[in-house]
C-alpha cells in the first residue's frame, strides 16, 4: 500500500496525491487499461439520467485477476467501487465518486452454451442483441428484451432486473436467470447456486443466505401484503424470492445494482424463438380511450402491447429515419397507438388472432382501427421507431426536455387510465405536460414532463412532481419503481413505498453482503437527495460557454451549446450493428470514440468543468480524432446530434490556435491545385511504385506507407456546351453535371459515363463556368470542411452558388456523383451561408441516382438497358447515401437494370472517409472499420459479381483491401445501355 498523503498539504493536494496513489497502484497490478485524465472521468460521470458525479477513475478489466486486483486496491484507498455495463440506465445507477470498472469492453462473450437444455453461460459485459444473434442459429434467444437491447449488457439487466416490450409472456430479468457467479466486495469469488440447497456454496455465502432467508420469514407478512402485486416491480431488494420453498438464491442479486457484490458470470434460461410474429396497430383519437381498452387488448393473449403517443408521432414526423415506418403504419391523424404483438408457430392462427383484435377494437367503439403489419420486413422499423420514442421525445430542442424519475412507475390496469389521467392532473398543476410511450401491456407507461433542470424551479418541480406521482401510485396499489431501478432518483422513495420495517430490513441486506458500503454505496438503501442539483448534470452555475464566435450557424439548435446538450446519454450510438453510427466505436469499444462520449467531452469543456482552454486542447483532439464524419448520428440518432458538424466547429478554432499542418494543407487546397498537379500524373503515381518515395511520405507528410493513394489522372474533358442561363427551357431535362475534384482528376470515366447515361435519358446537359477564380472549376468546400477552414469553404460554396443560381433559378437542376460533395449544398453549406444565398438551391442539389429514380418512379425517362443475364451487383452505401435517406434511390437505378440482381451489403462505414483512411495515425483503425462487415462481405463475391460503391473513398478502401474494383452505379448503367 502506498504512503499517504502529506497531511500537511492543502487538501486538493492531498486529493490529488491519493488519487495518483491509486491511479499507479492499479496500473502496476491490472493488465486492462486505467484511465484518471480529467476526460475519460467525465466520459464516465454520466448515464441516461439526469445526474453527473466526477469518479476518481476509470479501468477496463480484462479477466477475473483484474476485478479482484482492483477491488483490493479501492479498498485500501477507501474508495467505492461501481460496475458499468452500457451506461444507458436512467436513474444514476452507474455513477459515483469512486472507481468505475467499464465490464463491457473487454469482460463479455458467452463462456458455456448448451442449446439442449436451452442455457447460456455469459460475461457480464455481453451485449443483448450480441448474444441473441449468437442463440439465432440454434432457434432460441434470451427474451428479455428493452429497447436498448441494441447496446445493453446483461451484467446492467441483471443490476436492474430488466424487463421490455414482452414481459406480458417472458416475465423479467429475474424470472429467466438461472445462476449468477460474482465476488463480494474484498475480491472473494461466489457462486449462489440454484434450488433450496446450499450445496456448492462457500460457508461465507451460505451464512449469508442463511441469516437473510430468515430475515425473509420474519417479515413475510409485511412481503406479502406491502410488495405490490403487479409483474414491474423492481423497486428495493427482492426479499421475496427467498419466500418460496424452494428459492434460487441468485435472484436476491438480481435488481441490487450492483451494491451487493461484482457480477462475474451469469446463467441464463433461454426461450425457444417463434417462427412468426404478426402486428395490430391500433389507431386512438384519444389517450384515456387507449387506456381504457388496454385490459380487453390483453385478454386476448398478445405477447406485447405497447403504447406511442402522440409526442412520438409527431415529433418523429419530422425525423427522417421514421418518417416512411410513420406513413406506412398510421391511417389519418391518431392520437396515439397501441402497437399488439402476437407469436406462435401457426401463422394462420396469428391472422386469426389479428382478426380478434379488430372485432375488440369495434366492439369497444372503434371499427376499422387495426393496420395490419404481417411481414417481418414492415414489423421490424415500427420496433425501431417503438424503441426509439425516448430518443425521439428527447429531439425537443430547447432547454425543456422530457425528464426522467417517474418514467416506470406501475399500476393494476384496471386503474391505468385513472392513474394517466390523476398524472397528466399534476403536471398541469405544476405548469407542464408530459410524455407518454411503452407497456400498456402490463401497466408500466413511461412518462416523463417536461422541465428544465437548468433552473431551480424546474428542479423544485420536479421534486412535488416525484412525490405526489409517489402517493398515486400507493393509492391504487401500484410500484413506483417498474423497470429501471433505483439509483438516485428512487431510492428515496424506497422507504414511503415500502415502510420502515422493510427498509430497515433491506438495509440488513445490503450490510450483509457489504458491511463497509464499498459497492455502489448510497443507492436503494441510506440514499443520496433525488433533488440534489450538485448531483445533477446541470447542476448550479452550469453555463455553456461557447466559442466567442462560431464558425458555423448553430441557431436551429439554439446555439452550439445547446446542440452539443442535445445528447441524452441514451447510447444508441453503442450499438455494434446495423445503420451506420458509430463506425469508430465499433472498432475500438472505447468510449472515448463514441458519439456520446465525444459529446459529453464537448459539453464538460464548454461548460469549464475540463479545466481552461479544454475546449481547443489537444485532449479534444484525440477525442474527435477518429471521428470520421460519416452523418450516421446525424440519421441513427433520433435526438440528432450531428458530431461531423461538431467536429468542423471544433477544427475551426483548434486549428486557429494551434496550426494547419502541412498534410491537412494539402488535403485542403487540393481543389485549387488539383489541374496543375493533373499535369505532372506520371511523376506523382511513382509513389506507389517505388517504396522509398511511400516510406518518405509516410515520414515528411503523413500519408501512411501501407495505403495506396489515389492515381492522378487526366481531368475530365466535359464535352457538353458552355450555357447561357437563357438556353434552360425549364421542362425538368435541364441538368448541371457537377464534376466534383475527386471524379474529376482521378475518375474522370465515372463523369464521362454519366454524361452518356444522362443524355441517353434525354436529358440536355449545361456547363457553367464560375465568374470568379479564373478558369477552376466549381468545387463544394467539402476538403476545407475536412480540416476547419470553414473561411475557404465559405468562399468556394459562395462561389460555387453564385455560378449556379442563374440557371437553377430558370429551372435546371445541379447533378453529382460524390454524395459528400452533393450533400454538402444541404447540409453545411446552409450552415455556412445565409439562407438568401442558398435557399435557392435546396430541392435543386441531387446526386445522379437520385434524379434518375425520381424521374423513372413518375415515367418521365425511359433509359434503354440492355438485360444483364442474372449478373449480382453488390451495393456498399456511401456513409452520407444512408444520412440523407438516399439509398433507396440508388437501389431503385440498379433494379431498374433488366437482369440484374442487386443485393445490399449491410455495412458501416468503410474506414476511408476522406483522407482519414490516408493518414498514419489512422491507418489500423481505417482497416478494422472495414473488416466488421464491408471487406468481408467482397471477398465472398463472385469472381464475375460486380461491386458497386458511389464513394470515391469506398472504392479505394474495397480495391486496398480486397483487390477487386469496385465501381460507381454511372459506370453499371453506361455499360448496361444498349448500344446502336
């Protein structure tokens, strides 16, 4: 043990000095990493709830060694230790001023499997989904599913016994966990066991089970009769399950938020998958009728009932990954849905049981107000949007947001619409309104008002609010704490919900298996001031203090502060697979490279609590380094933080104070020098023919030697007349092919063979040439962006727009190949601009695909293709295609290819992104992005299959890592074209 401090030292000092103490102590004896820099901790001072407490420190176990080295050494600093899995939990449960062990990044995976007997063996840092597609195989699955399944582990599930939308048939967490193996505070191993015998068990825990057992049997009267008898009840320790005669021990740690002992393993029953699933959407014109009808929804036996309301259908009308599921499964404008799940093996009889639900619907006044949704195909976004309603109530821009500590309380449904009304009565009281979403099925609504927790009367609110919600659900014999536990919003309410015997006894509990109160202290029992603004993420004086002036328009956030607030912790971004976010983290499993983690950073450095100058440190750099701008948060993220946008703000000032280095010179300017250096093709393409020149790259600028880089060609020679605005006729054939620097110097063929495409369509093609800037060409400002310098970008849209504005304002539209570049006339240039300068061009602005589906879907354009014979194309999606929804355009094109059979290849991003892929620094992490799914998927192609990429970056990152050529969808079309 190391000495202590000098007592004589001020005491921040001596904080200081223990904390190193403790920080070296635990990198001597763990193998996993340790973290004590001041970003890391504030990566970890959150969760999804409200609340923000600074840890002394953050490691990542890699094994059991390391639990148990770091257990010993908290103790002997006298510091608390807290597990963490996802960090998604929504009252404060992962959070606290001692040592944080992140189980997820290293300490998972399944350790035993024995599909026979439908049982699994995990870590505790395995993620749901994860796991679930692992049993898929097998036909089986965990089925315990919460909305966050994309990203939670098992070790948080079984912290705070979870639930999810089909706990009406699989119950909770604890109902399907068979064993659980841990330590206790001091580092000794367990194992609980199972059934009513001891047998297995150490004396140490066995003495435990013994004592508690009995404390059990003498209050079971109070048990029996004060625990509310309603299936969401996860509120204080679950003294219950030692009730039974034959009790399994485990599930006592089940729901104890990790204060009891550290998960090491844990035993899962497993469920057999169904074969099909069907879906009623159950149309409302009002809440309480919803409400009302929910108890004869459940009579007929759905697997899941789950309620949207019409915060959900409203603001996600607005939110474009949900705007098509939105259209496709409401009829007119409801108020809310009831979204009823129905699972067997006999899909005849699931039709049937739809059909059951319509005659429910009309016998309780309400014909014809069920859509059907059969397909798995349709039924998996409309659970996309269901789990996504509270990050789509969290879009809410302004200080006010949804906030939770009532979200899960549960009632008896027979009292559900009086309890939603007798609610609904006090946030009116107290001058706000709320939002209602999830299971209706088993009468846990998650409600949230909306407050401001940056001012003290929205806290003072939320207080009244917590307590009166608290006597309704006593009064109609309800839980207060349904689904997501305690921690520091509810443990407070342990005592008035369950007494003071109770209380006292669950305190018993927790001294048991932890007398020094070193695990997770001060949650469910001896609790910490729900209202305690000290606590709280915006605690007192919180102030965002942004850059003395930005570089880009943030007002439809409310400014830059605001938009980097946006983020709620929910961790969507976690997720490891499907859309696109985040590609970094899905390589890394750091925190640190993660759409939450780098806004958190963001928000801790702006608002001062970083230390000076945070905001334009190197810190932050290494923070937003492998940030590759992919646009998939800004898509996958309902409440829409747009880190790439983030991230040209933050360049913006880093590199105003500390410097453009010379690679990031180049790689901006290459538009403005891109024709001369055409010239000298030959002597540039030696590169990467000659070793010693790549090695002198790598070393001199950057671009790493294990990347090829792109060969320079002769530009592009556009053979369609200069125009005169005045030769644009205004019928919709009027195009602008946009040659952007990439396809223009170094794929000339891709604009060559859009031209012929283009005019094949019998569209007629424009030339412009921009009025400034001699004879360059126009160019997006895309590379500029690329580094900060948003003044030169500024200066090339301007330029660019100013070229274009006669002839789209006549009624020509603006055609491109590279979606970075066509994306940016919607997206950073209306943050660079004034809306006067380009508004003109929004709707104008389309990639060639894009035009090119619109245009055949209405029968305007006939393009003859010759059939292909049953040839396979496979699609990779340029990251900024997914973003702006454009991918169904380009899948649409290639389908229109008589004979061509199109499958999408589920990727990420690519790893290139821009020049990201180039660089030294980046060049393993470049590769591993592309190994998750894209380059794998290549290589199982066939020999004559094409590869179909639009991104200049994609196809670079195909050809490097596969060697195969993948090309642009201008490319398939052109070669496709009957010819004479």
């Amino acid at each position: 043990m190391n000495a202590p401090a000098n007592r004589t030292m001020p005491p921040a000092a001596q904080a200081m000095t223990r904390q190193r103490d403790l920080e070296t102590a635990l990198g001597r004896e763990m193998e996993g990493e340790v973290r004590f820099d001041s970003f890391t901790r504030g990566r970890y001072a959150t969760d999804a709830s409200i609340y923000q407490v600074m840890p002394k420190g953050v490691v990542f176990p890699k094994h059991e060694a390391d639990i148990q080295a770091a257990l010993a050494i908290a103790a002997a600093h006298d510091v608390p230790v807290i597990a963490r899995g996802g960090g998604t939990s929504q009252n404060g449960q992962p959070i606290g001023n001692g040592l944080i062990l992140d189980m997820s990044r290293h300490f998972n995976g399944v350790t035993d499997y024995d599909p026979a007997s439908r049982t699994v063996r995990v870590r505790p840092g395995t993620v749901l989904n994860t796991l679930n597609d692992f049993l898929r195989k097998d036909g089986l699955f965990f089925p315990v599913e919460p909305s966050t399944a994309s990203r939670c582990t098992i070790g948080g599930m079984c912290g705070n016994n979870s639930s999810g939308a089909r706990s009406l048939r699989f119950g909770k967490t604890v109902d399907n966990v068979l064993a659980m193996d841990g330590m206790f505070h001091d580092g000794e191993r367990f194992s609980p066991g199972m059934g009513p015998s001891f047998e297995g068990m150490s004396p140490r825990m066995r003495g435990i089970m013994e004592r508690l057992t009995a404390l059990a049997q003498l209050h079971r009267t109070d048990i029996e009769t004060i625990f509310p008898k309603v299936q969401r009840r996860v509120g204080g320790y679950n003294l219950d399950e030692l009730l039974p005669e034959q009790p399994n021990y485990s599930h006592l740690l089940v729901g104890s938020e990790g204060t009891l002992a550290l998960t090491t393993g844990v035993t899962l029953k497993l469920s057999t998958l169904p074969r099909h699933r069907v879906m009623g959407v159950c149309h409302f014109p009002g809440f309480r009728q919803a409400m009302e009808t929910t108890r004869h929804i459940v009579a007929l036996d759905p697997v899941a009932v789950e309620l949207v309301d019409n915060n959900v259908l409203v603001l996600g009308a607005d939110i474009p990954l949900f705007v098509k599921t939105l259209g496709d499964i409401t009829r007119g404008t409801p108020n809310c849905l009831l979204l009823v799940e129905f699972a067997g093996d006999d899909l005849d009889a699931l039709k049937r049981d739809l059909k059951r639900l319509d005659q429910c619907m009309s016998d309780h006044g309400f014909p014809d107000a069920v859509v059907e949704v059969i397909e798995p195909a349709r039924q998996k976004p409309v659970w996309e949007v269901r789990e996504a309603c509270l990050n789509i109530m969290m879009s809410m821009k302004g200080d006010g947001k949804p906030v939770s500590f009532i979200e899960d309380c549960a009632v008896p449904l027979e009292h559900l619409a009086d309890y939603t009304d007798a609610v609904t009565d006090v946030f009116a009281k107290h001058g706000t309104v709320g939002t209602w979403y999830a299971h209706a099925s088993v009468g846990c609504l998650h409600v949230r008002p909306i407050l401001n927790m940056k001012e003290e009367d929205g806290v003072r609110k939320m207080r009244a609010i917590a307590e009166e919600t608290a006597d309704l659900v006593r009064k109609y014999k309800g839980s207060f704490s349904g689904e997501h536990g305690d921690g520091i919003s509810r443990s407070e309410f342990v005592e008035p919900m369950f007494g003071a015997k109770l209380t006292r006894a669950f305190e018993t509990v927790k001294d048991e298996f932890d007398p020094q109160n070193r695990l997770n202290p001060n949650k469910i029992v001896r609790p910490l001031k729900m209202d305690d603004r000290s606590l709280m993420r915006f605690m007192p004086g919180y102030a965002a203090t942004e850059p003395h002036k930005t570089a880009l328009d943030w007002s439809d956030w409310g400014g830059f502060g605001s938009a980097v607030e946006m983020c709620n912790n929910n961790g969507t971004c976690r997720k490891l697979a499907g859309g696109t976010m985040c590609p970094s983290y899905r390589a890394t499993l750091d925190e640190q490279h993660l759409t939450r983690g780098r806004a958190n950073s963001l928000r801790l450095a702006i608002s001062g609590q970083l230390g000076p100058d945070a905001f334009t440190s190197r810190d932050m750099k290494e923070t937003l380094d492998l940030c590759v701008s992919c646009k998939g948060c800004k898509r996958d993220c309902p409440t829409g933080v747009d880190m790439a946008r983030m991230k040209i703000e933050f360049l913006h000032h880093y590199h105003a104070k500390h410097g453009l280095p010379l690679r990031e010179r180049l790689i901006a300017h290459l538009p403005r020098y891109a024709r001369y250096a055409s010239w000298l093709a030959p002597l540039l393409n030696l590169r990467d023919r000659i070793p010693l020149l790549a090695r002198l790259s790598e070393r001199m600028i950057g671009f790493s030697a294990q990347r090829s880089l792109p060969k320079w060609r002769r530009p592009w020679k556009e053979t369609n007349r200069i125009a005169r605005p005045e030769d644009v006729l205004g019928d919709g054939r009027d195009l602008v092919l946009f040659g952007d620097t990439f396809n223009r110097y170094f794929e000339p063929e891709n604009l060559d063979a859009a031209m012929r495409v283009l005019i094949a369509a019998g569209y007629r093609l424009h030339r412009v040439q921009p009025t400034s800037g001699g004879s360059r060409p126009m160019c997006c400002g895309r590379t500029y962006l690329a580094s900060g310098q948003t003044d030169a970008a500024r200066l090339e849209a301007k330029r660019t727009l100013d070229a274009l504005r006669p002839f789209v304002e006549r009624g020509a539209r603006v055609i491109g190949l590279e979606p970075s570049c066509i994306m940016g006339f919607r997206d950073e240039m209306t943050a660079l601009l004034p809306a006067s300068d380009t508004g003109f061009i929004q709707g104008k602005a389309l990639l060639f695909e894009e035009i090119l589906a619109a245009d055949l879907r209405a029968g305007l354009i006939d393009i003859p293709l010759a059939d292909q014979g049953g040839r396979v194309a496979h699609l990779h999606g340029h990251c900024h295609q997914k973003a702006f929804a454009a991918m169904g355009s380009v899948e649409t094109v290639l389908r229109s290819v008589p004979g061509l059979d199109v499958k999408v290849i589920e990727s990420s991003c690519c790893g290139m992104s821009g020049a990201f892929g180039y660089a030294t620094e980046n060049i393993e992490v470049s590769k591993k992005m592309a190994e998750l799914s894209l380059l794998p998927a290549v290589r199982k192609a066939g020999a004559e299959d094409l590869i179909v990429a639009d991104g200049t970056s994609c196809r670079h990152q195909i050809h490097d890592g596969t060697g195969r050529d993948a090309i642009h969808v201008a490319l398939v079309l052109d070669q496709a074209l009957r010819k004479g």
